[in-house]
C-alpha cells in the first residue's frame, strides 16, 4: 500500500473517530438557535485578538512557510498574564490564532509535524491560551487559517488530502479544549488568497462545526466581498478595519466583529516596545462606544513578543481603556434575521438571459460572483425579467438576490419542470438582500419577474442553492 493511500485512510480514520465522540458529546447539551448566539456575541461588545505564532520570530506578518519550527521559542510564555491584561481593559474574551497563513500549528496537531511540539517550546500553546482565559472568567475564541502555504494548501493546489487536513485540524480545536465560543476563519473566499469556497467546501466545514459544538459561532473574515445586509458564508458579518473595511455607525443592524490592532501590525516586530501604541482615549470613543452602538462587537488585537509576553507599553493601554471603558451588558435586541447562506452557488457563470439591459450592465454581471458589478434593466421595459438557465435539471431549495440598494419591491419567482414554468414565490420583500427559501424542487430554468420597484430595477448578484437540511 503506498504512503499517499495509507495518509488518507489515517485522514479518515481520525475523523471517524472524532466524529463518534462529538456526536455523543453534542447530544449532551441543548443547541441554542442561531438568533440567541448571535444576540450573545454582540452582548460581549469587546475581546481581545491575539496573534502569536512563527511570524513573531520573523519581523513579517507574512513569513517564510519553511522556516523551521526550532524559532519559535518563547522562553517567559505567560497565557495568565494576556488575560489578566485582558481584564484589565475589561474585555469579555481573547481568541488567538491557532494557525495562521504560513501553516504553522501552535497545538498539539496529529495532522502534521510543523507544529509546536516540535519547537523548543513543546508545549501546547492553545491549551495554556485556553485554560488560563476560563480561568480568569473570560469566553474562548479560536483563529483558524484556510490558506495554509507550508502545506501548499494555496490556488490551484489543492487537493482531497488537504480538505482532509482541514476538517481533521478543526476536529481537534473543536474537541480537545472545551467550549470555543467563536470560531474566526480567514484566508478563504478573498482577493489574495483565491481559494474559493468550493475549493475547500463551506458547506462541509459549517456542518462540520456545528456537529462538533453547535453553540459555536462561526466567523468567516470575507466582510470585504458580500452585501452588508447579507449573512453569506458566516454567522456574523466582520470588518477588518486595517484593510479599509467599515461597518456603518449610522445604519448597520446585522451582528458584527470589527476588529483592529492595538500595535502597528498583527504580530509583534523587534520596533513594537518603542513605538506608540494606539491611543486609550480615542479607541473607546471613536471606535468602541460607536461600533456597539450598531451591535458590533470589536476585538483588539495585542500581539505578545518573543518571550511570549505583552510589551509594558501595551499593557498600559489596556490598562487605560479599562478606566474609560464598561462593558454596559446587552445591547438592543437583534431584529430577526434570515439563516446564513452556507452552500454552494450553483447559478454562478451559468448561462444567464433577461429582458434588455442598461448599456453596458449585462445580464452576466448578476452571477458573475462580484457584488460590485450588476445586471441593470433598460429604463425602456415595462416587465424586467432575468433567467438562469442550468441546461439540465437541478436540484435546489433557495435563491438569493442582493441589490446594490434596495427597489425592487414586489417580484415572482419560478422555475421551468417538465416543459412548464411553476411558482415559487409572488410577493413583496424591500429588503436589499432578498433571501427565498422553499421545499426541494428540481428544475433547469430559474426565473425573476419584477413587478415594482421604485427606479430602475439591478441585480448584483443572484444566487441559487441546495440547502442541506
């Protein structure tokens, strides 16, 4: 039997068995509706974010992904004293990263020998992250990286093996240290890591997930790409504040994470204990007080130095929004939402047909998986309609349509079955992010009638999904 072969059958071996433990686990404990964990998150109003891991020892956010494992060596790590300084800024929780974008592990991992077990450390650092944070009253959140370039787990690269390793990792975060409040993903579905979420299955990883701890909530940092209005691909919408991204604070009304340093970068670098860190004062009234005003949740990152400890400079900022900032409990109840979209778009670059358009905005542009670009009728049709057109029967049970802003107000939806055109749905939804949900149907044709809307009726994106269910 050859070395590849026997790899997988461990892959799957090892997720068996976890599978059957988590299972047993989970049927334990009563599974909060998605809605109460939501209003829970926000309610916690402010964490801290801690990246820790082989970038720290390289001056880079983004290192070298062979660099070897004997740099990672933080003589003095002290968990107890990040969330110390974590309640002292009175914050509710920390969430560090497990793995970030160079695949190197900071747990005790069966998956792969770049791990910290094998670095002077040899110990488990997510264990000592998690048991000193409970120990100190605070909620635990782990960061997990898809893209992953030590494993070639990047563009074009990517094969079973690698999803294996992916749902075979998060088994053990999720099984091996307690309740994990949040689950943080990044490198998936954005511009510069362009691994899609059919590359690594989103459908697979949130079932995954939610059978191992479904009180978990699950973050996918892709706030840059998808509606502010919409749940795509995460049970709440983030905002990476470095990268340009913002929440409004005049109207946002989905839960949110917003997150930002406390230093110059992420991870720590030889400059930090010299340099200014961001100001206490500012912090508070800028940007936590407004962004929990609009129920987002903001998570500070501090990043420990290389003996695995927090700069003094750091810890007197902490200590400084501790005295300007409380944590005032709930916020205002969340308004009902409709379910994350979790599945694949099976109407993404399909053939797509509608009445005229406005110039140059195609009927492509409406599932050409770009929110920023749009399907835009003529201002001389009286009926807009646009169609996808999947050539042989398929199997779903949602359809989503986002808008730029919201106009169209009133539409019918149906689907061609057996020579003929069936309903789905005729009625009114003003929202900008449209979401359809009905039984299992099985067609080759989707199509959208709008009836009304208040200007000239555009599509960004129109989706088309089988749930599971």
């Amino acid at each position: 039997m050859n070395k590849k072969l026997i790899s997988c059958l461990l892959f799957l071996s090892f997720l068996h068995l976890s599978n059957i433990g988590t299972a047993q686990n989970s049927a334990s404990k009563a599974t909060a509706p998605l809605s109460q964990l939501q209003q829970q998150f926000v309610d916690l109003r402010f964490g801290m974010f801690i990246h820790f891991n082989i970038p720290t020892y390289m001056n880079q956010d983004w290192p070298d992904p062979d660099a070897s494992p004997a740099i990672f060596n933080p003589t003095k790590l002290n968990c107890d004293q990040w969330a110390k300084a974590a309640k002292s800024a009175n914050m509710t929780y920390g969430c560090l990263t497990t793995k970030h974008h160079s695949g190197f592990c900071i747990w005790d991992t069966k998956t792969t020998d770049y791990n910290v077990m094998n670095s002077p450390l040899k110990k488990d650092v997510v264990k000592e992250f998690t048991d000193a944070f409970r120990k100190n009253g605070l909620k635990v959140m782990l960061y997990y990286s898809i893209l992953d370039t030590h494993h070639r787990l990047r563009p074009n690269m990517i094969t079973p093996k690698h999803i294996a390793m992916v749902k075979a990792q998060i088994t053990e975060l999720l099984s091996n240290y307690g309740e994990i409040s949040a689950l943080i993903i990044d490198g998936w579905d954005a511009p510069w890591s362009r691994i899609t979420y059919d590359d690594i299955p989103f459908d697979d990883i949130y079932h995954l997930v939610k059978s191992l701890q479904p009180n978990c909530v699950i973050m996918d940092l892709n706030g840059a790409k998808y509606p502010a209005e919409g749940l795509y691909y995460t049970d709440i919408k983030t905002y990476e504040m470095g990268a340009g991204q913002r929440v409004s604070k005049e109207s946002n009304h989905m839960p949110a994470l917003a997150c930002l340093p406390l230093q110059k970068a992420w991870f720590w670098k030889t400059n930090f204990p010299n340099e200014p860190v961001k100001d206490a004062a500012k912090l508070v009234n800028e940007t936590i007080i407004p962004l929990n005003n609009v129920d987002c949740n903001f998570i500070l990152n501090v990043a420990p130095n290389r003996d695995g400890l927090f700069d003094d400079n750091a810890l007197a900022a902490l200590k400084e929004i501790g005295k300007l900032w409380h944590n005032e409990g709930s916020v205002k109840k969340l308004p009902e939402l409709d379910a994350p979209i979790i599945s694949s778009n099976i109407a993404k670059k399909q053939p797509a047909s509608s009445s005229w358009s406005d110039d140059s905005n195609i009927m492509d542009q409406a599932n050409d998986d770009d929110f920023t670009s749009s399907w835009v009728s003529n201002p001389t049709v009286d009926k807009p309609w646009y169609e996808i057109d999947f050539d042989k029967d398929k199997a779903f049970n949602a359809i989503s349509i986002a808008e730029e802003k919201a106009n169209i107000s009133k539409y019918r939806l149906e689907y061609f079955s057996n020579g003929q055109w069936k309903t789905l749905f005729d009625g009114e939804n003003n929202k900008s992010v449209k979401v359809n949900r009905f039984e299992r149907v099985w067609g080759s044709k989707v199509r959208m009638w709008i009836e009304k809307s208040d200007h000239q009726p555009s599509i960004a994106e129109f989706g088309v999904y089988d749930e599971r269910r």
